[in-house]
C-alpha cells in the first residue's frame, strides 16, 4: 500500500506546549478543543521548556476552543474561547449528550477532573465548568463509559501519577467516588471503557503493564499483560467492532488485542515512535489515527495485515494530540483530522484522503 503524505491546509500556535486534541462530536462543525501544558518559572511562560523541571516551575494550561473555517483558498483556524487551567493531559468529550447537554472533561496536573458543558449560542463563552473532583497526584487521562450507549448517569475512568485509578459517577451535575484502587506501581498513564461492556476498564502505566478490570468484582485484574516492551499510554476500544482493542507503548508498538483472548495481540505495527493517542475513525472500524511522539502522525488501516495508509509529518516537535473531525463534507469523502505538539506548540488541520 501507497502511503498518502497530507498537506497542512493551516495551523494554530497555541503559545503554551500542546498536547491535546479533541474535535466536538454534535452539529455537524468542525469545532475542536485544544488542551496545552506549560512550566511557569518566576511567573515566566516563554522559559525554555525543555530546560524546565518540574520540581523548581509552575504547572498551568489553557483549553482553547477553535473553528477550522473552509475559505476559497483552504482553510483558516479562527479562535473563539480560552480558559486558563491547570496543565492539561487530557481531554475527551462525552460523545452522547447527558441531561440535554453536551459534556467534556478535562484532566489536569492539579489532580483536577473538571466537567465542562457546551453553549451552542455563545461562541465567547462556549464552554462553562459543571463540576470539578480533585485528588491528590496528578490526573493523567479519563475516559467516560456512554461511547454507544446513552445514559443520564453516565461514569468516566481517570488515571493518575502515583498508579491510582478512579471510577467516578455524574449525576446531577456533580461527580462522586464509585471506587479507587492501586492499578500500577508507576504512573497510570491511561484507562479507558470497553464501550461495549462498560464494566470492564483497561489501565496502562509506567510500568509497562497492560491490564484489564472488572468494576463489579473488586480491584483485582482480570488480566495483566506484560507484551509491551515499555510503558503503555494509549488504549481505545472499537466501537464499531465488539471485542477489538487498540493499544500503543512507548515500545514505538501498536497492538490490536481480541479482548476474548488477551495472552498476546492478533496483530501488531511499528510507528517509529512512542504511540501517545489512538483514535478509531467515526465511521470506518478498520481506520485507527495514531500520534507517534517522535515520528508525526499516521493513519494505519486495520485489515487482514495492518499497513500505513497516510503519514502527516509536518510537526517539528513531540507529537501528542490527535482526533478525526466528526463532520464530513458533502461533496468530499477525505476526513478532517487536528493534530497537535508539545514544543512547538502548534495545531496542524489536514484531510487524510479516503484509501
């Protein structure tokens, strides 16, 4: 297979680091949130960041919600609202609307998960907080469990530093502790829902350990794999496609696990870089976008084999976030995706051609 190489069709400099990209799933936009992180030492935001510690600066980040507007030359990326946070690591929508409303959540260095609700009237004051819960380390990923299936109470999963995992329920505006438990030895870089039985989470640490939980039966995995080579910070469930799991390791590894069966991967592919985000495609199951960290971007089409169908390597810097814009035009069967890096601290939009 031909790899496709996309041209940027325009960028975004979000000043602090980015590191998270997540485009709004309802009303037919190409709308996106951008989560940043950025070492503040004696109140100074342009210090070298990759000189920085964290032991002598100040963790902050911004979410900016941005518009990539068609034009008739291309595209231009226009921002509409920024909120100053704390570092962010994550941020992911709640892709089934909860009460009426549209929902995100954004996890943050402060230990912070904050719940943020859209205003489709205002693009000024776009996004408004519902809710926060704080614990002590920091709030390393999230995931909520109502990907297909709506629900008013729905639960979101977050990950922390010290190994920590939470389960949480929103209800009524307000989040509570379900249960909390010891996950990993190291940092719990990642959890997420099996969307298709949303009992069962999956947790990926530092310490290189890919494990599965069963939420009804107490903190005990149900499996614990040790098949990648180094620490695991990217898991998503297929939601076209029940029992396919996706996972990716600073071993530069993707794995394409049957969660029926998970003592080793059905198939596997080398990115070139540690694999920081994974996103199935909205509407195709075989389609996975991978952020690769020090190799770019890159579509894998998922079949019989896995092979790379597109790579878009105009990041300069440790690629991080990645989505697939859920809106598509009429008259075009590409797909919007966003991407964003950490140092340069730019955001790329750019069509990944239909293969």
């Amino acid at each position: 297979m031909s790899v496709n190489l996309p041209e940027s069709l325009a960028t975004f400099d979000t000043e602090y680091c980015a590191d998270s990209l997540e485009f709004y799933p309802f009303n037919d936009t190409q709308r996106f949130l951008v989560g940043t992180y950025q070492l503040l030492k004696d109140g100074n935001a342009q210090a070298n960041q990759e000189e920085l510690t964290s032991s002598d600066a100040t963790r902050v980040g911004r979410i900016y919600v941005c518009d990539a507007i068609d034009t008739d030359g291309g595209m231009r990326i226009i921002e509409r609202q920024r909120i100053e946070t704390s570092a962010i690591f994550d941020i992911k929508w709640s892709y089934n609307n909860v009460d009426g409303k549209h929902l995100a959540g954004v996890a943050c260095a402060d230990g912070s998960l904050a719940i943020y609700s859209a205003n489709n009237q205002s693009d000024a004051e776009f996004l408004s907080p519902v809710c926060t819960i704080i614990a002590p380390s920091m709030c390393c990923s999230l995931d909520w469990s109502n990907r297909r299936v709506s629900t008013s109470t729905p639960r979101v999963v977050t990950s922390y530093s010290d190994g920590q995992l939470q389960l949480l329920q929103l209800s009524e505006s307000s989040l509570t502790e379900v249960c909390q438990w010891q996950g990993h030895d190291l940092e719990a870089w990642i959890a997420a829902f099996d969307y298709w039985t949303p009992d069962i989470v999956y947790s990926g640490g530092d310490d290189a350990r890919l494990k599965g939980w069963d939420t009804r039966i107490g903190p005990h995995p149900v499996f614990n794999s040790r098949r990648h080579q180094a620490g695991v910070c990217s898991i998503q469930s297929n939601f076209h496609r029940e029992h396919i799991l996706a996972t990716g390791s600073y071993d530069e590894h993707v794995f394409v696990w049957d969660t029926r069966n998970m003592r080793m991967p059905v198939q596997e592919y080398n990115v070139g870089g540690g694999v920081w985000r994974l996103k199935w495609h909205p509407n195709d199951a075989t389609q996975l976008l991978v952020g690769a960290m020090y190799n770019g971007f890159h579509v894998l089409d998922v079949g019989e084999k896995v092979a790379c169908s597109a790579s878009f390597m105009d990041h300069t810097s440790i690629a991080y976030g990645a989505d697939w814009c859920q809106s598509q035009k009429p008259d075009s069967e590409d797909m919007l995706v966003g991407t964003c890096s950490f140092y340069d601290h730019v955001v790329h939009v750019w069509r990944n051609p239909k293969t």
